[in-house]
C-alpha cells in the first residue's frame, strides 16, 4: 500500500513536471523565440537554403522594425506561408530601384550584402503608413515587395527578426 502511494506521487510529480514543459514551450514559441528554416535563395550571400535561425518574436513588441533588419513575415497574399527579407524602407520612406541601384528617400542606397545589381524598375513610390518595403538579398532571384502578391507588408503580418544562425553548426553566430 505504501509503494503504491509512491508511486502515484511519482508519476503525479511526473506528469505535472511535463505539462509545465509544455506550456512553457508553447508559451516561449508563441511571444519569445522561434526557430525558423530558411528556404531558397533569395537572402543569399547573407543566409542560404537550409540554414536554421532564432527568431526574436518579442523585440517588436517594444520597437518598429529597423532599415536593414532581417525580418520573419506572414505573406501577405496567403498568410500560411512564412517570408524572409531584409526591411529597406519603413513608412513614409521613398523607394526607387533604377539602373541597378535601390534609391532610398532619393539617396542612393549603400548595400555590401547583395549578390548583384538589382534589375529592372521600382518606384518611386512613398510607403504607406503601418508598413515597410523588404527585398531579398539575392535581388533578381526575390519574390519581394517589388512583387504584386507581397508588396508593402503591413506591420500586423511581422513575426519577428531573425538574430542568430544555429545551423549548420559551421555558420553558428549572429546575423549582421
């Protein structure tokens, strides 16, 4: 009889120890930290297909998203499906690509992260308020908001910024 009090003790002390596990996961995940895989090549040089990455989902809970912040977004054309992109312009800015070049509020834009010029033609357009233009790294290989089914991106589909790779173990470190 002894044992058996034990041992419900035990498995009760078990039990308990593992829904808190859980509910403090699914609460980490859901407001703090996620991991997220990075998929195709648009954010190459910066990030490449496979890598895995902390997500801080809190920080813009108490900031706007910066220019040249590596961003984790909801689609706009089908929120199912998660974005990466760096932010080049927030509201109220004037994007302009032309000749190869991103323009930003009519200067042109210093960028030693890209793979190549950018091609083809943007712009100018003012971006609306509540929200933020994003292009990919890899200019001419980005479905980005020069792109119909992105465009401007509303501040409420951010997810948060990605701020550190954690695989593959070679590449481990912060994002710049």
């Amino acid at each position: 009889m002894v044992v058996d009090k034990r041992a419900k003790k035990e498995v009760f002390e078990w039990v308990e120890a593992i829904v808190i596990a859980v509910l403090l996961a699914l609460v980490i995940k859901t407001f703090v930290i996620e991991i997220f895989q990075v998929e195709g090549h648009s954010m190459y040089p910066t990030l490449e297909d496979g890598e895995r990455l902390v997500v801080n989902k809190f920080i813009y809970r108490f900031k706007e998203p910066q220019r040249g912040d590596i961003i984790i977004f909801k689609y706009p054309a089908d929120p199912d499906y998660d974005y990466i992109k760096r932010v080049i312009a927030v509201e109220n800015d004037v994007i302009e690509v032309k000749g190869g070049k991103v323009y930003l509020n009519n200067k042109l834009l210093q960028e030693d992260y890209i793979k190549e010029p950018t091609s083809g033609r943007f712009g100018p357009e003012k971006v609306p308020e509540d929200h933020f233009f994003v292009m990919g790294d890899n200019r001419n290989n980005s479905k980005d908001s020069r792109f119909p089914g992105v465009g401007f991106v509303p501040y409420e589909n951010l997810k948060g910024k990605a701020v550190f790779v954690i695989w593959p173990l070679n590449k481990i470190g912060p994002i710049n």
